[in-house]
C-alpha cells in the first residue's frame, strides 16, 4: 500500500507528486513566456555590444547557452521572477499570465492544500533557474545558473517566519535526470529544526558543524511532475553535467494566508481561499502590478537584508 502525500512529507521532509502539471497546458506556456522576456534581454545585450546577435530563431535552451557562452556578464537576475538586490538598486522583473496560471492550477493547489489547509498564499520566494552546463559557470558563484549550496529554505527568510510552515514546490520545466543538475535532498533531515548557516559567495550554506551526516541524493523527475519541501529540509542541487543541455525549474511557495511571509518588502497573494473565494488572485495585469510597486517602493528604501545570517561573515 502506498502511503499517503502528507504521511510520506511529515516521514521523509519531501514528497514527489508526479504528473499533478501538464507539460502541454502549463509548462510550455511558461517557458514560453521567460523566452519572450530574453528576447527584450537580449536585444539590450546587443545594443549595448555584449553580444552579436539576439540568436532568436534558437530553441530556448540552445538560446541561454548561446548568450551565456558570449555573453562577459550574467544576466541571469533579468529573467528570475522575484525581486533581488543589485549593485545598482533593484532587479527589473516582468511576470506573467502563463507563471500566474501555473501557480494557481487546480491539481497543484489541491495537493498544496493537503499540507498547507484551505487558505493558501503564494509566498513572494519564487525563483526561475536555467542550470547551464558545468563547464560554462565555471567562474560562477551564482546558484540561478550553477548547483545550488547545502541549505534549508526556512534559513533563507527573516526569523519573522519561523513559525510560518512555508512549503516549496519544485517545478522542473524539463525532464531533470541526474546529470542534469537534480534537486537533492537529505531525507529525515527536515526533523532537526531550523540548523546555522553561514554567508558564503554561492549562497547561505549550511554551517560545518551542522550539517547532516547523510549525503544529499539526487531527486530526478519528469517535466508535470512537481517535488514538495518541507522549509527544514537539507537540499542543495547537484553540476549539471550534461554535455549542452539546460535545467530548466521554477522554486515557488505556499503558505498559509495572513502569516509572515519573511520577506515583507514582497508582495504574496491568495492563491486559494476556501472561506473568500474572491479573494483569489487570477489577474496576471493585477499580479504585475503589485511587484512593480514594491519594486518603486524599494528604489526609493533601499533593498534590505532577507535573512538573518547576511551580517555574520
Ligand atoms: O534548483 C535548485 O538548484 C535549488 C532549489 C532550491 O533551493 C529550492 O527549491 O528551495
Ligand atoms: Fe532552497
């Protein structure tokens, strides 16, 4: 007998759910729709003579490798989906009506209803990656296109969401086999609590002394497939080692409505009410402007810290 999805995410601090997406209906879409947005990056790289051509009429993968292989800076802020300090102030962002249909599918809240309950928003950590192959990111440090270091998500938010149980739903936008840079986890690991973590250039990893005896396993799965999290689990992603292919995944959260979210500069939204249905966000216009205005409003503040451990070194 299989065990259900909550028994198998309090057992193991992760769950696969296979095929709660369709690759056709809501993951082409979205891939789709980050092409639209690098084809306005791209075309800036070229006027400003970074690169020598757009390389439009290339599939998307073929696309990112392309730019990236000639590209001497990392673009990689202008197609992630959230907000993210820049030398210069505030990552541009452009979101859209394919994203915002994908986090609101049926099948996919219903299985994040099972672990969050019937009022569920989604948390403003939401991230796009395009891992591209080991060997150009080699002077890398930057997990949006490189392995992502050892942590768990609850460190990775300001200590006014500890007590907020956020959920992370792992998208792959592609079939993710080992050698493409998978998802990898520790199970069990998640019943430690919150662990120390330090400030590192690749990101806020898990402290020496804190981290789990076990090795991090590789979690491969299908493109409709999706990998839920516990924010206590011990993960980390693995090289992509591929000789040209690109993984393609999204890191999105959910969390119960009216909870500290950890980033309050960041704008959630309902994604599910049971009790105020009309409360649902499904206006991708609506959802776009919410984050242009956080954006204004962190212009004009500054970016502050989203985490605790940013001042230790
Ligand atoms: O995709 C990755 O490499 C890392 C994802 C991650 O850290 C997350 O889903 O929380
Ligand atoms: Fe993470």
């Amino acid at each position: 007998m299989s065990l259900d999805l909550a028994t198998r995410f309090a057992r193991d601090g992760f769950a696969v759910v296979p095929g709660v997406l369709d690759p056709v209906r809501h993951i082409a879409p979205v891939v789709e729709e980050r092409n639209r947005v690098l084809d306005r990056v791209a075309a800036r790289l070229v006027a400003e003579g970074l690169v020598s051509s757009t390389y439009d009429a290339l599939p998307f993968p073929e696309r990112l490798i392309k730019l990236s292989r000639e590209c001497p800076v990392d673009f990689s802020l202008d197609l992630d989906i959230t907000l993210t300090a820049t030398a210069d102030g505030v990552s541009d962002i452009t979101l859209g009506p394919a994203l915002l249909d994908l986090l609101t599918s049926e099948r996919l809240l219903d299985a994040v209803e099972g672990i969050v309950g019937p009022e569920v928003s989604s948390s403003p950590i939401q991230h796009f990656r395009w891992k591209l192959p080991r060997q150009i990111t080699e002077s890398s440090t930057n997990a949006l296109i490189m392995r992502t270091p050892l942590h768990q998500d609850a460190a990775v938010v300001l200590p006014e969401a500890d007590d907020t149980p956020i959920l992370t739903v792992w998208v792959p936008l592609c079939d993710v086999s080992q050698e493409l840079g998978p998802l990898c986890v520790v199970p069990g690991s998640h019943r430690r609590g919150l662990l120390t973590h330090r400030p590192r250039v690749t990101g806020l990893t898990v402290a020496e002394e804190d981290r789990p005896e076990r090795e991090p396993i590789g979690v491969a799965v299908r493109a409709g497939d999706v990998i839920f999290q516990s924010r206590h689990m011990v993960h980390a992603s693995l090289d992509n080692v591929s000789a040209g292919s690109v993984r393609l995944s999204l890191d999105v959260r959910y969390q119960p409505t009216g909870l500290p979210t950890g980033r309050p500069f960041l704008p959630p939204f309902v994604a599910r009410s049971r009790s105020q249905p009309h409360t649902e966000l499904r206006d991708a216009a609506q959802w776009s402007a919410m984050w242009d205005e956080a954006r204004s409003a962190l212009r004009a503040s500054g970016f502050p810290a989203g985490d605790r451990w940013s001042a230790v070194v």
